[in-house]
C-alpha cells in the first residue's frame, strides 16, 4: 500500500509567507517585504512547522520560473532567491513553482482559465486544457509611460485610490478577455477583498487555492509533462 505524502506548501508573497503542511488545520502567516531573503524565509518557516513533519515541499515563488528554479529576483522581497538551493536548505525534495500558477492549478476546473491575482504586485498565470502558462503580464507597459501591476497592485492602489483602482481592474480583465479569449477568469490575492463588485465573467478565488495547487504538483496521477512552472 502506497503512503500518503505529507506535504509542506509555501506561498511566498509580498506582504505575507504562507505556510500551510499536512494535517495542520489553518495555514500560518510570516511577515515578509524588502529585506526578506531565501536563507531568512526557511528560517522562518522551519521555525512556523517545528514539531510537522513532511516529506516533500512545493513552493509558489512571486516571479518567473523554469526548470523549478526562480529565474530572476522578486520585485518585492530581498535578495538572494536566484541559485538558491532550496532542496538542501529544507532537506526534503522540492518542487518551486510560479505563485499564481500554483494559485491557478488550485483554481483549475476545466478549459480556459485566466487567473490574476491582486496583491502587493500582480500574478498572472493560464491554464488551457490542463497546460500551465504562467506570465508575467505585470510589468509589460500598460499606460501613461506605467505597467499593469503599477495600477492593479498595491503601489496603484494607494495612488488611485479604491474606485479608480476598482474600474482599473474591470478594465484590464476585459483587455485581457479580448485578448487571450479564456472560457473563465479567477481573481485572487489579497487585495481581491477590496473590489465592491467582481467584473462581469469573473469568479472569486481563494487564498486556500494556493495550498490545493501545492498539493496537486506532487499527484502522482497526473501527468506532469503538461505542467510548466
């Protein structure tokens, strides 16, 4: 009979660290910000799950990705996450992943779906017929000399305001409607709370997606080739 894998899931963030393993009943949250580094995280987070234990480790990282390994630093956190060795920190073996990708798969039903997640920054991933895509729409130029996540994170935000940051958002889901033609569009991220109204098409996400997603990267059912991280 085969064991069930314990599996510890990061969701690094801006604001907060998520840290969610199995059989623990509420996920904790670690400060993060500009002077976060990979080294403080595990600290961090070894510290969070003392008295867990795991056997694997997924982790949604808040930029590119390829191959399971960050590909440039984040925007929002400290130094360090390129080259990192996150295996050997944490000694189990581990799959790193683009964060809103791994909200996305937890979200994933079926088709088209176009996730964006509005938080510190802006997450962006798709999932066309069980094909992770995940994007970097936030820093491609969007208007006035600003990229998206200038208006849909947390800097445009506090610079708008939250009605004008509100039709902002509607306004960039329909751009990338039109553009991109997905069959559904999640919104996630911690900011989504602050929408009165979600934009017609939309559906709600949920922070707990990024666990679900986690969990799904090491499902031995699925077939994996289809995933890119």
């Amino acid at each position: 009979m085969a064991t069930t894998r314990r599996i510890l899931v990061i969701d690094v963030g801006g604001t907060h660290v998520k840290v969610l393993v199995t059989g623990m009943r509420q996920a904790i949250r670690i400060p993060s910000g500009p002077t976060l580094t990979p080294k403080r995280m595990i600290q961090h987070v070894k510290e969070a799950v003392k008295g867990f234990s795991y056997d694997v480790v997924s982790i949604g990282y808040p930029g590119p990705v390829v191959h399971g390994k960050p590909l440039r630093e984040p925007h929002n956190l400290g130094k360090g996450w390129v080259g990192f060795d996150f295996r050997k920190a944490l000694g189990r073996p581990v799959k790193v992943i683009n964060d809103a990708a791994m909200q996305a798969l937890g979200s994933y039903k079926k088709g088209r779906l176009l996730f964006l997640g509005l938080g510190t920054g802006l997450g962006s991933a798709m999932i066309a017929d069980g094909v992770i895509e995940p994007m970097e729409l936030a820093h491609l130029p969007y208007k006035c000399g600003k990229t998206y996540e200038d208006y849909l994170g947390i800097r445009g935000l506090e610079r708008l305001g939250r009605k004008k940051w509100e039709r902002q958002v509607s306004k960039v889901v329909s751009i990338m409607r039109d553009a991109l033609e997905p069959e559904e569009i999640v919104l996630g991220g911690g900011n989504v709370k602050k929408l009165r109204k979600l934009p017609p098409g939309t559906r709600l996400g949920n922070n707990d997606n990024a666990f679900r997603g986690g969990r799904e990267l090491w499902n031995e059912g699925r077939d994996h080739r289809r995933f890119r991280a």
